[in-house]
C-alpha cells in the first residue's frame, strides 16, 4: 500500500481529542455533568440570558460525548475506506520486466487522484 495515502483510525481520531467528558444532562434549568467520576451540577441555566441561542449551546455542549462518539466512529471508517481505495490503486499498477519499474494504469491514478482530493 503507498504510505503517502495511509493513515490510521488512530491518526484521524487523535485529531478529534479535546471534547468535554459526559454524559452531560439538563434537568430543572441546570446542566450536569461528569468530573472526576462523579454527576456535578456545571452550569445553571439561569444565570444566562434565556434565548434560543443560550438553549441550543447548552443542548450542544450536552450532546459533546455523543457527538466525539460518532466522530471517531466516522474517522475509523474514513481510515479504512482510504486504506482499501489505496490498496486498490496498489493493485491496478504493473510491474513491467521491460523498464524494470511499477507502472501505474489509468484507473490507479484516478483513484489516487480521488484521495488526494479528499484529504
């Protein structure tokens, strides 16, 4: 497989570090959340300006660990759909006895092409 297209579940979900730890809820105006193992009352609703945007912060900020969840979910996939798509192109080249060097076809440049474009 060319290591210039491979990158690692791993690698992709290192990016995606940094989300607030959960679960996170809301009840009765105030938001609850998860420090150091224990369900900690974190923010009080109330002492905000209440407004449609304070709301949808606040149910953001709640959805964090599903959200980083999901994410790392979709990155792993993402790594391995390109893994395959490279270890494709990787396929579709041929070694030619005459030049003494791989060759790569048409449809392997396209896909490398395909992954280029998408990083």
């Amino acid at each position: 497989m060319s290591e210039d297209n491979k990158e690692t579940p791993q690698g992709l979900i290192q990016r995606l570090r940094g989300f607030t730890e959960g679960p996170w809820v809301i009840d009765g105006g105030i938001i609850f959340g998860n420090e150091f193992g224990f369900t900690v009352p974190l923010f009080d609703l109330s002492e905000y300006e209440e407004n449609e945007s304070s709301i949808w912060d606040c149910n953001l900020i709640a959805a964090a660990p599903d959200l980083h969840r999901i994410a790392t979910e979709q990155a792993a996939e993402i790594a391995r759909l390109r893994n395959l798509v490279s270890e494709m192109a990787d396929s579709l080249d041929y070694y030619s006895p005459l030049t003494g060097r791989t060759i790569e076809t048409p449809t392997s440049r396209t896909f490398r092409a395909a992954l280029e474009d998408n990083r």
